[in-house]
C-alpha cells in the first residue's frame, strides 16, 4: 500500500463548477498534511497547509479526517487557471522528521 | 526576495558518466531536501539536510548517490556511474527548520543516454 494515495484523475469540470479531491494516508503519526500544486513541466508549489480543524483560503477549502486518514481539497467556482495536478503531502512520521511525502497526484482540467 | 535555485537547468549525460548537480536554498532556510520526478509520476525523497544534524538518507534509490551540504547552504547531489533510470527531474527544496512547507525550485532535468 502507497504511503500517500490519490486518485489520478483526470477530473474533467466545466468552469465555474465545485470539485473535491480526497487523499489517504497510511501512518496514524503523521503530523502535518499539506496541498500542493503542480503545472506541467514545473516545479511543485505550496498551495495550502491543512489544519485540523479546516480551513479555508479563498475558493479552496482543505478538511482533514484523522480518524479516518483522509484528507480533501474542495475547490470552489472552477477557473481555466485552476488547470494542474493537485499533490497532497504528509509529513510522515511523529514529531517533525521534516520528510514530506507526496502522492501521486489528481489531475484537474477545467474546460470553458 | 530570490528563491531556491538550481543548476543546471537541462543535463545530459552517456550512462556511466558522473553527475553533479547543485542547489542553492532560500537565504536562511535550515533545511534542505532532494527529491526526484520521473515522467508523468510523483515525488520520490531522495534525502534531507536539518541544520548540523546527521542527514536522512533514507530516500536514496543505491550507493551510487551521496549528496552534501557544505556551511550549512549549498547542497550537491552527485550521481555516479550513471545509468538510464536515472533519467529525471531532480528537485531541491528548502524551508525553516523542516516546518512547513517547502519551497521547491526549478529542478535539474537529467537525460542519461
């Protein structure tokens, strides 16, 4: 089992509509979850932490279950620009190993 | 403010060459990581650098890898003997003390024929 799954994709919205991504982790001790975003052929960038509690930066809201081990990203009123792969990341481990570990990542392609 | 930077931008080598590929971290980011991307798949961890603190080598795929880290800054992954599988996008991060998150820059594209 990966250590950090995603569901590929691709996830194919018209503009404008609301997407959710999920992502499951396998170590119960992970302490920090992250969101991050990747264009074709660029390096990944920090799209948001994702807090306990959940929280939200604009049109993107970020939930995590650590009963259950998931973590989601729901994206609100879709833009062509939000066209990237979206990778969800753990920190694994207890305490701050500082090894972040990535998922594959979820493919999103917003069309006019 | 300048972020992380790396050189070169595009390598290509015979296998069996050696590779040295260099990164620049963020001004006063402690720690340092090594990651590599083949294509259309995700991020492997390759190693980490905290500070004074002995590295975590885990990630690295056979002992044909080392990397260093020299004052505390610069870090140069070295590839030896190099062969086609090695064939990818080398990305180095860096972030404050190993919190949040990281910080990634350009990668180095490296193409063994």
């Amino acid at each position: 089992r990966k250590e950090v799954e995603q569901d590929p994709g691709p996830f194919n919205v018209p503009e404008g509509a609301t997407v959710a991504f999920n992502c499951t982790y396998s170590n119960s001790a992970s302490q920090s979850f992250f969101w991050y975003r990747q264009d074709c052929r660029k390096e990944p960038k920090l799209l948001m932490s994702v807090y306990s509690s959940g929280n939200e930066d604009g049109r993107f809201t970020a939930q995590l279950n650590r009963a259950s081990q998931y973590i989601s990203l729901l994206i609100r009123d879709s833009k062509l620009s939000d066209s990237a792969t979206y990778l969800c990341v753990v920190n694994m481990g207890s305490g701050n190993t500082g090894k972040l570990i990535f998922g594959q990542g979820t493919t999103l392609q917003v069309k006019p | 403010g300048a972020g992380v930077s790396q050189s070169p931008s595009n390598k290509v080598t015979e296998k069996g060459k050696d590779v040295e590929l260099r990164c620049d971290p963020i001004s006063g980011h402690t720690a340092l990581y090594w990651y590599r991307q083949s294509l259309g798949q995700g991020l492997e961890f390759l190693i980490y650098f905290q500070g004074n603190s002995a590295p975590d080598k885990s990630g690295l795929p056979s002992d044909r890898f080392s990397a260093e880290r020299t004052g505390g800054s610069v870090s140069t992954l070295t590839i030896q003997r190099t062969q086609q599988e090695d064939s990818a996008v080398y990305l180095c991060a860096s972030s404050l003390a190993g919190r949040g998150g990281r910080f990634f820059g350009p990668g180095t594209r490296l193409t063994v024929l």
